[in-house]
C-alpha cells in the first residue's frame, strides 16, 4: 500500500462510518473522481483535500495522520502521540518559526550574508582588524572585507 491508497482507503471508510454516499461531494467533484480517490487511483490535490475533509466535518490533518499510522502499521493513538512529541520537539528547535518576506526571497544563502554582514559590522565597531574578524567568524579575509565599512 502507498500513501495514496492509504488516504482514500482513510477518506473511504471516514465516509462510510459518517452514512454518506459519494452523491455528498457533488458540490464540488463527481461520483467517479470520489471513486478514484477512494481505490488511490489519483493523487489528491491539496484544495480537494480540505473541501473532502470539510465535508466530512474532520481536518486534513486528520485524514494524513490516520493514513500514515496505517502505513506505518500502528494503532492510530501511538502514532498521534509520537507525531505530537516530534512536532513539538521541531517547535522548540525553531523549525516552525516565521520567516519574514523579506528573509524567504532572500533564501538561506542571503540570510546567512545578511547575518555575516551584521557580525562583522559588530566587531569592527569593536575595534577588531579585518584579520582578527575573519579569524572570530571563522570566514575568509575576503569575505569580511566585503562587509567591512569604509569610511566616509
């Protein structure tokens, strides 16, 4: 079984347990497209997924989770309970935090420039030589003289 089997056997039996036939998402797909998600015939996009999911009064994050317990072959609550442990221990390790606009269309490697930039600035404000700044940040001379502030 693949993820996708395993979300539409999850969306199936969801729907079935709720007494709904597949006439309930006529609103916004067919019979026959219901069908194919149901077997895993289809991959789900993420906007069919909500409007399934609120149709059958869960959450997406629901239908996933009792997909990949199943993949997994674990009872739904031990899997629940080990998702919560690493999402939470990915919180406090700052996974989850915000990242500006600014900082996501800069990417990672403008972020960590940005942030060389500032550290540099610091230690010649502090009195430190290129040489000994380098030295500190663990960069290349070449790279601090890049940030290093001439004066006016």
């Amino acid at each position: 079984m693949n993820y996708r089997q395993a979300l539409g056997e999850a969306i199936r039996d969801a729907r079935i347990n709720l007494g709904l036939s597949r006439d309930a998402f006529a609103e916004f797909t067919s019979r026959s497209y219901v069908r194919e998600i149901e077997r895993g015939l289809t991959t789900v996009g993420m906007d069919m997924l909500v409007s399934i999911a609120e149709r059958l009064g869960v959450s997406p994050v629901e239908l996933m989770l009792v997909a990949e317990a199943r993949l997994a072959g674990e009872e739904l609550k031990a899997h629940a309970r080990m998702q919560m442990k690493q999402l939470l221990r990915r919180d406090k390790a700052g996974v989850w935090n915000p990242v500006t606009r600014k900082s996501a269309a800069q990417g990672l490697k403008g972020s960590k420039a940005e942030m060389t930039q500032a550290k540099v600035a610091r230690l010649q404000g502090a009195g430190l030589s290129q040489a000994q700044a380098a030295k500190t940040l663990g960069v290349s001379m070449r790279t601090v003289g890049r940030y290093w502030l001439k004066p006016d």
